[in-house]
C-alpha cells in the first residue's frame, strides 16, 4: 500500500529555488557501498586480490584506531584491491556495480518516498556523498539525480580529499556559488544517515536524519532535526 505524502513545510513552499540534497550510503542505499565495492572489483579485475580482503579488513581496525585518515583509507583501499584500472574500466565497472546493488540488496523505501516528494515539488536533485564519483554517478543516474558531488578518484590519488563532514559542506557551497545560486532564495532539504554530516544539517532549512536506532533518533532531535526510519513501508 502507498503512503500519503505529507504537505511539504511552509518554509519549503515559500522557497524561490528548491534544492533536495541526498547522502548515498545509508541513506538511499540500504548498506554502505565502498566495501562491497572492492571485493565487486577484485573479483572483476583480479580475481586473486580477493585473498587480500584480510589486510582490508586490519586497514579498516588501523583507520578506527586513529592511525591514518579516511582519505589515506580509501586510497589504499583502491590500489590494494584494484590495482590501477584505465579510467574507462573504472567507469564501466562503477556503472554495473551501482546497477547490482539498486537490485540487491536495494534501496531504502521511505528514503524513496521522500525522493518522489521532492521530484514532485520540483526541486533540483543533488547526490553528496563521499563515495567515489565513479560508481555514485551510476545511482544518481538511475535515480533521476541532475547533480552529484562525490569523492574524486584520478588512479592513484583523492584530489581535493575525502569528501566528507566539512569538507562536503564547503563542496556543496561551492555548487551553490557556480550554480549563482543566492542561499538566501533558497530552500535547501538534506537528507543524511551520518552524524558526520552535521554541518550540512544544521545548515539545511529542512535537516532529515535517516536512523532506525532510538539512541541516534534522540540525539538528532535534540538538534531540531526531522527524523525518518528509511525502511518503514507503510
């Protein structure tokens, strides 16, 4: 059965430019995607580099334990397990990656929901997330997203860094000065799964935290923030 939309929010009618702005992994994604990523291109590229996924994985305890950064993550990740593909391979192999994980092990419902909300409004429809470009740009354009900014990848390095927290922030500003967008004539929706991306949040007119966890369904709205349980149908 459908849900009924919900009236959009006076201050969202009012807006002279609507801009819905959407985090990937978590959010419109029902796992993360960088992970499953690499054993989806090991087993693509080089097959053996799946043997490798262990050293991932203490990578992966090194980052939690404050060793090295997120960017210094990622970007051994990418050459441990897929090597230094041309540009093109990358592309094409991002592009079916993104179309297996829309059909498994899919999409979160509400999030979609909200989605259909927005594209009726007629708002202009972003992707920001700090998975790679390469692949996210396959989900934004499955999902009718016009823009996307996302974590770049040029073969050996992250130009500009992980995007991600603050840095995401500052990229979206910088959308919004290209685009001669004027924030004060507009109303900004984001919707993010990631108490990482409180500045954009705090930043939107419409902050909508996606959570199926009590404890993080407090803590979001202490900070005035909508809150929606991504997998609720009905």
């Amino acid at each position: 059965m459908s849900e009924m939309l919900a009236p959009l929010p006076l201050a969202w009618q009012r807006g002279n430019v609507r801009i819905a702005i959407y985090d990937l992994d978590r959010t419109l994604t029902r796992q993360p995607t960088f992970t499953p990523f690499l054993a989806f291109g090991a087993r693509r590229l080089a097959p053996w580099r799946l043997a490798l996924m262990p050293v991932w994985v203490l990578a992966m305890i090194g980052y939690r334990a404050g060793l090295y950064s997120r960017t210094a993550l990622k970007r051994f990740g990418m050459k441990l397990m897929t090597g230094s593909p041309a540009r093109e391979t990358l592309s094409s192999l991002g592009d079916r990656y993104a179309q297996a994980r829309i059909e498994n092990p899919g999409l979160m419902p509400h999030t979609l929901r909200l989605l259909e909300e927005d594209r009726k409004a007629d708002a202009r429809l972003m992707i920001a997330t700090a998975a790679f470009g390469f692949y996210a740009s396959g989900f934004a354009e499955r999902l009718g997203f016009a823009h996307l900014i996302a974590t770049e990848w040029d073969g050996s390095d992250i130009p500009g860094g992980n995007c991600y927290g603050e840095t995401k922030k500052a990229r979206v500003l910088a959308w919004f000065a290209d685009q001669g967008i004027d924030r004060e004539h507009a109303t900004v929706r984001f919707v993010s799964d990631s108490f990482a991306d409180a500045p954009l949040l705090d930043w939107a007119d419409e902050p909508v935290f996606v959570t199926t966890s009590k404890r993080e369904t407090a803590r979001a709205e202490v900070r005035g923030w909508r809150v929606i349980d991504p997998l609720s149908v009905g």
